[in-house]
C-alpha cells in the first residue's frame, strides 16, 4: 500500500485541481458552458442538444438510434458522436439530472485524460514529480480547455494517453482492446485514428509486440461492432461516403505563425473578446483547434531537451506531428489527398500527439532534477500560470434560464416542422430545438445525409437573405411545402423574431397518385420545378416502376429515406423506396390500408452479434490466466 501512496496523492492533486475549476458549472446552481464558434456554438447546437437526447432516452432505457425532430428524421446513434455507449456516458446521464450529468462528464473527461496523461508520462520518465507536472498541464492546457464545447472530441482525446500506456504491456493486450472499443464508442473517430497511428509508430519504434499490437487493435474493433457497423452504413450515406476532397481534409490547418501561442495563447487574438481573426480571414485557422498552450515550464523543459537529444522517438513525432497538423502549410500537404487521411477534416488537430510529445520531452528532463522542492515549485507555478490563461475563457449561464423553452416556440405550429433564416441570435437554430420537442427542416451534425444536404442545398439557393431581409422564390415555397415545413423563422435581430406561417404545407403523410421517375438529383430539381408537378398528387420516385407496382397509389412519409426502416402494409412487409429526393414512400393498392413504419437497423443487430461475440473471446482472454482449471480437461 505504501508504494502506490505517491501515485494517490498525485491522483488527488489532479482531482483538486479539476474539481475547482469546474467548481462554477455547479454552485451556487448548475450551469451550462455556451461558448460560440462561428454564428452558432458547438456545444449549445450540438453537444448539449445531443448528450440531452441520450439523457432523456436513458430515462426510458432506451438508446437515442432515430430522432424524428430533426431535419425530419435524422440516424444519431448511427452518426456517433452522441456517444451513446461510451462508459461514462452511460452511467452519468442515466443517474443525474441532465444539467449535473452533462457537466460531470466534462469533469470527468478532464479527469481521466489527466490521469492517463500521468501514468504515461510516469512509465516513460520514471519521475512521479515530473508525470505529474505534464498531467496538470494537460488538465489546464489550450488542447482541452478551449475544446470543453466539444465534448465528444475531448472523450475520444481523453483515452490516449490510456492507449499509449496499453501498448507497454502487450501481453495483456485485452486492455488494449476494450480502450479502444470505448474510445470508439466516445464518438469521435479522427481521435481513434491519431491515437493508434501514435500508438503503432511507437510500437514499431521498439521492434517488438507488432503483431499482438494489431490482433488487439482489430479485438477492440470487432467490441465495438454495435457501433462501427451502424457508423459505416451512415457514412455510406451521407454526402462524403469515401472521403473529403484534399483541399477541404487539409483546410483547417495549423499556421506556422501559431507557433508564438505556444509561448503567449492569445498572441494573434482572443475570440472571447472578438480580436481573433474568423478563420476565412486566417488561412483556415481557428482558435481552439490550434491552441497548444501547456505553460512556460514545460515548454523550456522540452527544449532543453530537445536540444540534448533526450529522446529519438518523441523527438520525431514531435516533428512529425508539426508537419502533419500543418497540413496545407506543410511539405507533407499530399498526404490529406489520400485514405484514411482524406476521411477527417482540420489536421490541426494532430497538435495532441505535437503536446504530448511537448510533456513527455519535458518530464524527461524534469526527472533529472533531484530537489522535490523545487519541482513541487514548478508545478504549482505552471498550474497557477494556466489557471489564470483560461479561468474567465468560457461563457456560462445558469442551466434553469437557458434550458427554459423561448417564448417564440409559443407562435409555432403545434406539431409542426419549422425553417430557420439569419437565426444565429436566437435559441431556435437546429439541433437546440429537440430540448423542447420541436421538429426542424434541417439538423446540425458532424456530417450530413447525402439526400437530405441536396434537399438544403437547393432550398439554401432559393433564399436570398441580402441585406438581411430574406426572399424565398416560387421554388423555395413549393420545396418547403414538400418537406412539410409549417412555419419560417427568420431573425435579424436578437428582439426581432418573423414567423410567417406556411399553410400549404403538406402533411407529415399523404398518399400521392402521380408518380415522376427521376434518376438523378438533377433531373429531381428540375422536375419539381415544372408546373406540372403537384404538390400533394405528384411524387418523385428514383427507381423504375416494377410490375407489380404498376398502377398503384404511393404513400409518402415526409421522414427522411434511410436504411433500417420496415414498413408493413395491412400487417405484410412492403418494400419503402427513396421519394421527394429524400422522404419515404411504399406503393399501395387503391382501398383503405394501414402502414407502419419500424426502425429496426440490420446494422445494428450485425454490430451487436460481432461485439458479443468479441466479448467473448475478451472474456476467454481473461479466464485462462484466472481460472485455468476450468479449461482443463478432466477425466
């Protein structure tokens, strides 16, 4: 017990450090961090309304897999980053109300990162002392504080310094899997993906435990099946199926002039305080995917070391890692017009692996110094440092006013769908709606659904909102009407909500008797832009018409086209076919009929079987070494 007394106590000093930092979002009352981005806030419009969804499905014991509120039907578990699985998640939002939930687990996320950033930098340095500086550093450093309105991007990023720990001690490569499953749970995939290129490279750097490395990699894939496969058929729909062109994978890349941030954090301007430049000013640069900041100490730490050549490998990815986070900027650019590279967006985030190399470099040079004193000096002095860089940096207000339901909601169309124009000053701009049980044209996600983006293409080019007064064409009305949509908003001013009310809107589900072959999107757009389509008779069908659907009436679902739904028609399983682009329909005969419609993913059952069966041979990993009789024969 004696010899894990400093490892609890350096458990407890980041524990004490995390826990007064948050201490704000809970007391006096909890409240909710609502940074901005850009005209909207990730963690308002996207992580809250998200965590919010698997809070409330939770509460039922159920999983958030449909949302029917957004952009008229929308796969979030399949899109993954509500984390729905992931550990934490799991436990904090089924147990607390969701204000406490959802700040706990940004609490938590710190935590864990912390601690897995100590162990890592204590088996690599051998200094307690030194591990401990870098794990406070973390905990306070630009790479996660400015990143709290992204959470599941912090929860992927927290298991890496845990997986990194994993790939020293090969043998029980079983830990390594079930890391990687939950980091692939927490929703993140980019983080999956830069951690175990870290991790591999490391690997191969020792020249041993390659092979067992992989075997558990792919373990840790085939655990997290129930996740991965529904994730793989939604990225087969969605509008970038095999990945992004190379100048947007590589656009939102790290300026070499960010460097000097690495010394003073808001050297080239403070978004909280407007003097940041907007990234399409900025060669693509946003704030804090490039803030690295980790204080002075262990930055002139890392570079004495550095210059004395401390450590071959991490002095390599630390230069690796500044080409690849470059991305555009560097001569490594090319490299983002290829898989798997091509499949994320903003290589500035390669900066985590550019940090943690920064802190282990560091701590290899702290664990030279002998005086407990005087290091114990140097990690209060750096805490102390960050603490006062990022104390005032969020924006929070009390969770009971913002979560209260706007009282423009009070003027939408009960059941209805609504649009949004020019919205960023208000609360009604998707996803924030689902937090009062109102349905949006269009939804706010990581990346978007191939059909649905062409429907809000072609809507967003027949809205003109020059000189803030928004101009719908004759098309742009009979588009809102095919998706159901009730009511307009537009908002020019943060006092100045206009709701204009959509009465020819068609109903959530209706029965059309004309059907228009259209193979393409284009030959869609064009066809529902003739006058001869009309709206509530007329319906867009993307197949040719079979035989036995000749003749027959089509009855159209609104919701959004995707796989896993079932349909039954009069209690008989009826084939849905893509309609309206991108809405449902099932051809039925003339007479009166009932059609259900099931969402029921063969993904997910797929995903499901092979993470079961996974568990099983984890299970089998474990019980061998604990119990070795049960596997012996007996006679």
């Amino acid at each position: 017990m004696k010899k894990y007394l400093p490892d609890m106590c350096a458990i407890a000093f980041i524990l004490c450090i995390v826990s007064i930092f948050f201490f704000p979002f809970f007391f006096p009352e909890p409240k909710l961090l609502v940074t901005p981005d850009f005209g909207r806030s990730d963690s308002w419009h996207f992580s809250i309304p998200t965590k919010f969804l698997l809070w409330k499905s939770l509460q039922h014991n159920t999983l958030p897999l449909w949302v029917p509120e957004l952009g008229g039907g929308f796969p979030l578990f399949a899109e993954g980053q509500v984390g729905a699985l992931f550990p934490l998640n799991l436990i904090l939002f089924k147990l607390f109300d969701f204000a406490i939930a959802y700040n706990l687990a940004l609490a938590s996320t710190v935590f864990v990162f912390s601690v897995g950033t100590y162990f890592f930098l204590d088996v690599m340095t051998k200094s307690r002392l030194g591990a401990l500086l870098g794990a406070t550093a973390i905990a306070l450093s630009g790479i996660v504080i400015p990143q709290l309105p992204h959470i599941s991007l912090l929860q992927g990023l927290s298991l890496m310094p845990w997986i990194l720990l994993a790939t020293t001690a090969l043998p029980r490569f079983w830990w390594l899997s079930i890391l990687v499953a939950f980091q692939i749970f927490a929703g993140f995939p980019q983080a999956t993906f830069i951690t175990l290129l870290f991790a591999a490279g490391y690997v191969l750097w020792q020249k041993k435990g390659f092979v067992a490395f992989l075997c558990a990699v792919f373990l840790g894939i085939a655990l997290a099946g129930i996740q991965i496969v529904p994730s793989l058929e939604f990225l087969h729909q969605s509008s970038q199926p095999t990945g992004f062109s190379a100048d947007v994978a590589s656009y939102y890349s790290y300026p070499w002039k960010h460097l000097i941030t690495l010394v003073k954090p808001f050297a080239l301007g403070n978004p909280k305080e407007g003097t940041y430049p907007h990234f399409a000013a900025f060669d693509g640069s946003i704030f804090w995917e490039n803030s690295g900041f980790v204080g002075l100490v262990p930055l002139i730490f890392a570079l004495i070391s550095l210059a004395r050549g401390s450590s071959t490998f991490f002095l390599v990815t630390c230069l690796m890692s500044l080409f690849l986070m470059t991305g555009s900027h560097s001569p490594l650019y090319l490299i983002y017009s290829f898989w798997p590279f091509n499949l994320f967006r903003v290589p500035s985030r390669f900066i985590w692996v550019f940090v943690l190399s920064i802190l282990v470099l560091s701590s290899l040079r702290i664990s030279k110094i002998r005086s407990k004193f005087f290091l114990v000096l140097l990690i209060l002095l750096n805490t102390a440092q960050l603490w006062t860089t990022w104390q005032q940096y969020h924006a929070l207000v009390p969770a009971k006013e913002w979560l209260a339901a706007p009282k423009t909601l009070a003027s939408l169309t009960p059941n209805g769908k609504f649009y949004t124009v020019g919205v960023e000053n208000t609360p009604l701009l998707p996803d924030s709606n689902v937090l009062w049980n109102y349905a949006s044209t269009h939804v706010y996600a990581g990346r978007f659904l191939a059909r649905s983006s062409y429907i809000e293409a072609l809507l967003h080019s027949q809205i003109d909102t020059s000189n803030h007064i928004a101009t719908i064409s004759a098309f742009g009305e009979k588009l809102l009407s095919l998706t159901g949509t009730t009511d307009l908003v537009t908002a020019w001013q943060p006092d100045a909500v206009t709701i204009v009310k959509k009465s020819n809107a068609l109903p959530r589900q209706y029965i059309a008797n004309n059907p228009v072959l259209a193979k393409t999107f284009t030959e869609a757009a064009a066809k529902l832009k003739d006058a001869s389509f009309m709206l509530g008779q007329s319906v867009l069908v993307h197949r040719p018409i079979e035989g036995n659907q000749e003749g027959k009436r089509v009855f159209v679902s609104t919701d959004t086209y995707y796989p896993g739904w079932h349909a039954t028609v009069d209690g008989k399983e009826a084939n849905i076919v893509p309609v309206n682009i991108s809405q449902r329909g099932v051809f039925i005969p003339e007479g009166d009929h009932r059609v259900v419609f099931t969402y029921q993913p063969d993904s997910l059952k797929v995903g499901a079987a092979i993470s079961f069966f996974a568990s099983l041979f984890i299970l089998l990993l474990v019980g061998y070494p604990l119990f070795p009789w049960l596997f012996r024969r007996h006679p």
